[in-house]
C-alpha cells in the first residue's frame, strides 16, 4: 500500500497557495490613516495613585480639598508640574474621587503624557463609571497616540453622559479614521473568509490528488504482480511428485506365464 504522507504536495497547488496568500496580505496592510498631531507614546513609569482601602476622614477631605485648590491655581500659572503634585496629594486623602483622578489626567494630557493619563482616566471610569470627564480626557488620549477605536468610543460614552461641544467636534474631525477603519475590517472580513473557503478548496482538491496518485501506485504494483506469477509451489502444473505405482498392469513379476508358451515362472 502506498503510504499518502509520503507523496508530495503537488507543485501547482504550492505556486497558487503562495499567490493567494501574498495577495491577501497585500490587501490588509493598504490601511493609511493621517497620523498628523498624534504623538509617541510617554514612557514614565506609573504615576502614585492613592489607596482606596483607606478610611477617609473630614480632616483628610479638607486637606484634599485644599491640594486640589492649589493643583487649579498651579494649572492656571502655567505650572503642570506643580499641580500634578497637589493633584497626587489630593488623590492620596480622597482615593475614591472619580473626579481627582479625572483632573490629574487632564493635566498629565497638557504635559504630553497620554498614557500617564490614561491610567488616571483609567482609575476615574473604575470608581465612577459615569464618569463623563474620565472618558473626555482618555478619549483624548487616545487621539493623541492615533487609537482612533478607543478614541471614538470614549467621546462618544462622555458625549452621552454629558455633552460637550469641544469634545464633538473631537468626534467629528475623527469620523472620517472611523470610516476608513470600519471599511478596512469589512475588507479584511471579507477576505479572511475568502481565504478560509480558499483553504477548503485547497485541502478538497489535494486529498483527490493525493487517491489518484495512490490508486495509480497500486494499479501500477497489481500489474507488476500480474505479470511474475507466484512459483513458490515447485514442479509443472498438473504433475505430482512422481509416477504413482508404477505402470498399469505390471506387479511383481509377470503373472501366470504367457498364453500357449512358457509356464509361469521363468
């Protein structure tokens, strides 16, 4: 029997899987989106964020009342940094404040640090998940950093709890990235599945391959056979081992003489 993992791929089937394939990688990697006014991502390390398994006190919420008095003011002087500070010192004696959170975000967001505030959005939308600022300021965020998905969903979500004409025009100048990424996917979709049915074909057309060239073997080996019949019985066909018993009519001597001539005997 001939052994089908032994048989190679038929070479036609190898030159148009190649083909196939090199054309559906060339037609997923044509997505070009303007990048202009993203920038690369901030590398810091994670910013101190407070702890929410404390107990607050009134006295620890006036004293992050205050920070937060001092981060605004720091905010309009021009001095990011410094409000960053006040907003962590807030954050530290309120750590269940969606809106702290929210607001060091926007600041990390001024000092070019999107994923910095992404995770204090990140923090604000886990505590209060209505929290329309926490979605603002990720969503711009991921503009920022050219997630334009990610941007799309979060303006949207803080549209909706909150609307905000700054951040629908963000949505409107997103909308056409929107719509070529939605158009790629259904491409991409399409062609997926065009190369899983491929594939089908492919396999189907193989395995037929693959019987036909076993069949012919062993057409091929049945011949051979055919034609070198066994010999392994020994001597001619219809003839024994020897000549049985001698011939007829002869036994140990010639019985009872001949007719007329010579008693038996001699």
């Amino acid at each position: 029997t001939v052994q089908v993992s032994s048989l190679k791929e038929p070479y036609p089937f190898k030159r148009l899987r190649h083909k196939f394939e090199n054309k559906l990688e060339s037609d997923e990697s044509d997505l070009e989106i303007d990048t202009e006014g993203t920038i690369p991502p901030d590398t810091d390390e994670p910013q101190e964020m407070g702890d929410p398994s404390i107990e607050v006190t009134e006295e620890m919420l006036d004293k992050s009342s205050e920070e937060r008095g001092l981060a605004m003011s720091a905010v309009s002087d021009g001095d990011l940094e410094k409000a960053i500070q006040h907003f962590t010192n807030a954050i530290k004696n309120n750590p269940q404040s969606a809106l702290l959170y929210a607001k060091r975000g926007s600041v990390f967001l001024k000092l070019q640090k999107p994923n910095a505030a992404i995770r204090d959005c990140n923090e604000a939308v886990k505590i209060n998940p209505d929290s329309a600022q926490g979605y603002k300021w990720r969503g711009k965020a991921h503009s920022l950093l050219g997630h334009w998905e990610d941007a799309n969903k979060d303006l949207l979500m803080a549209c909706k709890l909150d609307y905000d004409e700054d951040t629908n025009e963000l949505l409107k100048t997103l909308k056409p990235k929107i719509e070529l990424i939605r158009e790629h996917n259904l491409k991409k979709d399409r062609k997926k599945r065009e190369k899983d049915i491929e594939a089908k074909k492919r396999k189907i057309r193989e395995a037929k391959e693959r019987v036909r060239l076993e069949r012919e073997e062993e057409e091929k080996a049945e011949k051979e056979r055919s034609q070198f019949p066994d010999m392994s019985g020994g001597g001619f066909p219809g003839m024994g081992g020897g000549m049985p018993g001698g011939f007829s009519g002869m036994g140990g001597g010639m019985p009872g003489g001949m007719p007329g001539g010579m008693p038996g005997g001699m």
